[in-house]
C-alpha cells in the first residue's frame, strides 16, 4: 500500500530484495553524511550482536546485497527498514529513532528546498495549465503522470518522487492552515490517464474538503 514519510508500508517481493530505500544523490553532502552515519551504525549493531551480513538479511526480510549497500551508506533506508533493525537487536528505539534523520534527507535535494518554502509560506497562489499541481495529486494521479516525463525517470525515481510529493501534503495539516489558491485548465481535469478508469480530477478531494483552500479552473 503506499504510505507517506512516516506510515509503514507493505512491500512486494521486488522491493525487499532491493528496495527498501533510495539511492543517495552524490551530489548533495547532507544526504550523504547523514545516510553514511545511519549506516555506520546499523553496521556496528550488527557486528557487536555477532550476525552476519546474509543472517540478518534474512532476519529483516530484505536481500543481502541491500543491506550492504545501506550500511556502506549508499542506500537511504526507509522507516520500516530502521523498525524491523530495532527489533533485530532489541535496541530498545534507538535504532528506529533514527528515521528522524533519515526523514530530512531522503527526498532529492531540490524537493527538500521546496518543502522547505512550502513549510514557511502563509499563502500560496499556484497556477498549472498543463497538470493537476502537485500538492493535489493522488498516488495514483502522480504515479501516472511521472513515467511520461522525457527524459524518463528510472523506476526508483518515480516512487521517490511520489513518496515526496505525499510527504508535501503535510502542508494541509499545518495550524495555522496557510490560504492556498490553485488555478486549473479544466481540460487537465477531464483528461484519462493510464486508462479511462483513471482522471486526476479525483485528485482535488483533499484540497476541497478543507476551507482554507480555493480552486478556480480554466476554460
């Protein structure tokens, strides 16, 4: 089921033999030092309790290969992957505290610096003429609109950005609520998407269902 950066998920037979977390951009160096120290110490947890690396695999449900590209650091574990850990060395939520660090980074760099803006902002007024925006859309919407994009994104890519992008949303939840605006083409409402099964108009539910936000479209 997909989750947002807090909830656990249940992960199919492809993602736990490598795929409980992203690959970390070489290029941002927060995400690196943070991911690096993550695993650093899932690593010396494991070696102090005496597993092997192919022992806790199989402990944790996940592929050997991926825990070695976590405990090097190149891979960004995701919280289910840091709670199943805890229990493993019976680290008492030490380990599984951990996901508070891993949550700051684990989005590419740019989509953190968003999020950031979004946080701090007290009134949005957002204009797409080609898509429901992205703060609107569903799951399913965004996982429908992200493989279209030239150059394609590889596989992992776009389940990062779709976790992000539901991440976002936590900008509805905030107290004081800042006042949102969205204006729309309406053509982007009515379009089919992966079928005629699927339209991102469903993606406005939450957006309607709260006062604070407007939404205009466009003819």
């Amino acid at each position: 089921m997909s989750v947002d950066g807090e909830a656990v998920r249940v992960t199919t037979e492809a993602e736990r033999t490598d795929g409980p977390g992203w690959e970390v951009d070489p290029d941002d160096d927060w995400a690196l030092a943070a991911v690096a120290t993550v695993g650093r110490q899932l690593r010396l947890r494991r070696e102090a309790s005496g597993m092997r690396v192919g022992d806790f695999a199989v402990a944790v449900g996940y592929g050997a290969d991926l825990v070695y590209k976590i405990e090097s650091g190149r891979r960004t574990p995701r919280p289910e992957y840091l709670y199943m850990a805890d229990e493993v060395f019976n680290a008492g939520g030490l380990i599984a505290a951990m996901k508070a660090d891993v949550k700051k980074v684990r989005y590419p760099k740019k989509v953190r610096d968003l999020a950031q803006l979004e946080a701090r902002a007290v009134e949005l007024q957002l204009y797409d003429p080609l898509h429901i925006h992205g703060l609107l859309q569903t799951p399913e919407c965004a996982r429908a609109l992200l493989p279209m994009r030239r150059p394609a994104y590889a596989v992992d890519q776009v389940e990062q950005f779709i976790a992000a992008r539901v991440a976002r949303k936590e900008i509805f939840e905030r107290n004081p609520a800042p006042e949102l605006s969205f204006v729309l083409e309406e053509w982007t409402l009515r379009r089919p998407l992966g079928g005629e099964e699927l339209s991102c108009a469903t993606s406005l539910s939450t957006c309607l269902r709260r006062g604070s936000c407007v939404t205009s479209s466009c003819k």
